[in-house]
C-alpha cells in the first residue's frame, strides 16, 4: 500500500510537471517569445541595479535619482495613450523589435560613456528620457503579443512558467550587477545589457517565423472550408454577398471618421464595463507611488548609504525579490484553480506592503534579504492574477488600447512620486519616508477592498 501511496504521489508531481511545461511542449511561439523576454530581462535586470549606483556616485541625492526615474517615467507615460492606439492598428512584433533594437543602442552609448568617463548626470538624464519612450512602446506592444501567444489551452501554466523564469533572471541579474560593479565597473553592466537586447532581436525574429507559418497554415484552412461552403450553394453565396459589401462600406466610413480619441475611448468603455479592472488600475495608481517609490529610490538608499553596505549586499537583498516572486509562481502554477482571486491577490500586494514597512524597523542584513524576498512573493501574487485577469477578459482586438490604459494608470503618477519620496527623504529621513509610504500603500489596498467587485472576483 505504501508502495502504491508512493507511487501515487509521483505520478501527480510528473503530471503537474508535465503541465507546467506544456506551453514549451505545445507552443513554439511561446518558446521564442519567452527566451527573447527574459534573456532581454537579464541585462535589464543588471541596469536597474546598476543605475541608483551611478547616481549616487555622481551625488548622493535621493533627489537627484528620484529625478532621474522622472525622466525615464515620464515619456514612458506620455508614449503610452498613443502606443496602444498604434499597437491595435500595426504589426505588434515590429514594435517591440523597434523599441528593443532602440533600446540596445542607448545602452551602449551609456556603457561608452561610462567606460570612457565622459558621464554626467546631463547625459544620463537625456539617456532615460529616450529609454523611457522605447519602454512606453514596447510594453503595450508586448502585452497584446503576449496575450495573442498565450492561447487559453497553455495560458495559466504560460504565465507562471514565464514569471519564473523572468524572476529566475532577477534573481541572477542583481547578483551579477552586485559581481560586476565590485570586480569591473558600471560600464560593463551596461555593456551586457545591449548584448542582451542583441540576442533577444534574434529569437524575436524567429518568432516572426513561426507566426508567419501559423498565419498561412490558419488561411489556408478557412480557405478550404469557404471553398467547401462556397461549393455546396452558390445562391447562399450570392446572398451573403450583399451584406457583405455593405458591411465593407460601413467599416470604410468608421475607419474615415474614427480617429484617435474615439479610439482610445473604446478601451475606456471596455474598462468600464469591468469593474474589478478599472477599480484596481485606479488603486494602482495610488498604490504605485508608495511601493514604487520606496523600492526604485530608497530601497537602494537603505543600503548604500544608510547601512553602508557593498553593492553585492544590495545585489543579494534585491536578488530576495526575485525567489519571493519564484516561490509565489511556482505555488500558483501547481494550482489548476484558485478560488477569490481577488482576495488572493489583493492579500498578495497587502504582503508587500507590510514587508516594505519592515524594511524601516529591521537592521539585521538577513532579516533585509528576507523583508524583500516577502515583498517579491506577495506582488508576485497579484501580477499573475491580475495578467490572467486581463488576457482573460478583454478583446483581442482591444488589447493594445486596454494595456496601454492599464499602463498608464499605473505609472501616470510615478514621476510625482519619484519626486516627493526624494525629496521628502531629504527632509525628513529616508527611514520615516518608508514608514509613511508603506503604510499609506496599505490603506489603498485596504480601501480597495471596500468594494465587493474586487472581494467577489473570481
């Protein structure tokens, strides 16, 4: 019996081995896709743990990089509204292979500049600013991709097995920037992130590939069957005719008349018939200023300067971030379904709030590593459900304007924020600045809750 009980219990981890893995097995597109995104993460990864060290090299202002994250912010935020807009109207792979091939350009000037000491705070200003409205292209463009290649047989053990792997790069990559700050120099960190970009252009180009083929394998069967249809009446044929035309004409005349602001209000009707998008895009909004803010300009603050800790310290604590979020992926793909998952993910993101608010009250290194892997595990929590969420609900045919929608009520108010937490640290404290964001995030989400559209979510 004991036996057989084992036996049992090894069958069910290789079946839900078997699919977790499926989208690998089942889903070339998906394959290319995801090795063209997390291996463009690593390098990333390693930039934005190099950045704050650049900064404060150059000054040790927390206003100064929350100034910085402005820059790269604020474009990001103003491509957005028209980003969507153009995603739903052109090839989406172009865009995020355009905004990626601009993006490995800036990272190589950056990493010039650096090895070459010719940086200013000036040059990394305009350097992010640029960044930032490649990075406002390419997200919208490779949400709606994402959501096209995620197909409903593959998609929830598609999203965890790409947030595992995404946060297995963070993990590495903070690691690997801690490594190279302290053996070579910025500059090489930079450098690694341009050739990242480089190999990931040519996965992205394989998958243009493999969609190609799919294209002409789906024509060719709907042409078969119109031809089938076409074969068994000729007069239905004749009669569907006419409303066909008709209906040329009529989208002739909507494509005249519609521009971009009747465009963008589609996705706002779309987010308005469904309140527990709209209602959390409005929470996130709010919400983002506290986490982000502690994470993007303090966190880095805590440990440079506050605890004078090296930068492989810090590479560790942020590499925490990452195992929370691996830990939180892999615990909701094993799981078919979930029940609540508004609650769910709404008590993730309450999690990262209270570690973020642990991070002002514990000095102990490990106690640190460990408040930030809690973080990563608990916003972990919340990005799957609520990406699920979103390929689940809305229309292909929308998805740009809705992502771009999503985007841009989440980081709307990030330039804001990067400046008050700056400067508010500056003044105050950056330990008390922490305590006031943090908790601030809790009541956000806590308020959100009030509401039964976000408590009911399934």
């Amino acid at each position: 019996m004991l036996s057989d009980a084992n036996k049992n219990t090894a069958d069910q981890t290789s079946s839900r081995l078997a699919a977790f893995l499926s989208p690998l097995r089942k889903s070339k597109a998906f394959t290319y896709l995801w090795l063209g995104q997390w291996i463009a993460m690593l390098g990333s990864s390693v930039s934005v743990l190099i950045l704050p060290l650049v900064v404060y090299s150059l000054t040790d202002s927390s206003t100064a990089l929350g100034f910085a994250m402005t820059c790269y912010m604020l474009p990001n935020i103003l491509a957005l509204p028209f980003a969507g807009w153009i995603v739903d109207k052109t090839d989406r792979l172009r865009l995020v292979m355009l905004s990626n091939s601009a993006r490995l350009c800036i990272m190589l000037l950056a990493a010039i500049s650096l090895f070459t000491g010719t940086i200013t705070l000036e040059r990394l200003y305009i350097g992010l600013v640029f960044y930032g409205l490649m990075e406002g292209v390419f997200n919208p463009a490779y949400s709606a991709l994402r959501a096209e290649v995620f197909t409903p047989d593959i998609r929830n053990a598609a999203n965890a097995l790409s947030q595992i792997s995404i946060q297995g790069v963070r993990l590495l990559g903070p690691a690997l920037g801690g490594m190279l700050v302290t053996a070579a120099s910025p500059g090489a960190g930079f450098a690694l992130d341009s050739v990242t970009y480089l190999i990931s252009l040519i996965c992205f180009t394989v998958l243009g590939r493999v969609l190609a083929s799919q294209k002409e394998r789906h024509g060719a069967a709907a042409g078969t069957r119109i031809g089938a249809a076409e074969s068994r009446t000729a007069a239905g044929t004749a009669a569907e005719s006419a409303p066909a035309s008709g209906a040329s004409v009529t989208l002739k005349k909507s494509s005249v008349l519609s521009g971009f602001g009747s465009e963008f209000m589609e996705g706002v009707h779309v987010l308005r018939r469904l309140p527990w998008l709209w209602i959390t895009i409005v929470a996130f909004s709010l919400l983002n200023i506290c986490y982000t803010g502690i994470v993007a300009v303090l966190v880095p603050w805590l440990f440079k300067v506050h605890h004078g800790l090296p930068p492989s310290v810090y590479g560790i604590a942020m590499a925490g971030t990452a195992v929370g979020a691996i830990l939180a992926a892999a615990l909701f793909g094993s799981k078919r379904d979930w029940k609540r998952r508004g609650l769910v993910a709404y008590g993730g993101a309450l999690l990262g709030g209270v570690a973020l608010l642990l991070l002002s009250v514990v000095t102990w290194v490990p106690g640190l590593v460990m408040a930030m892997m809690l973080e990563g595990f608990g916003m972990m929590m919340f990005m799957i459900i609520w990406e699920i969420s979103l390929q689940e609900l809305v229309p292909a045919e929308s998805f740009g304007r809705v992502a771009s929608l999503d985007m841009l009520g989440s980081f709307a108010l990030l330039p804001v924020g990067y400046l008050v937490v700056g400067r508010l640290a500056d003044t105050i404290g950056g330990i008390p600045t922490i305590a006031i964001f943090a908790c601030a995030g809790i009541l956000i989400l806590l308020t959100a809750l009030c509401s039964p559209h976000i408590r009911r979510f399934e």
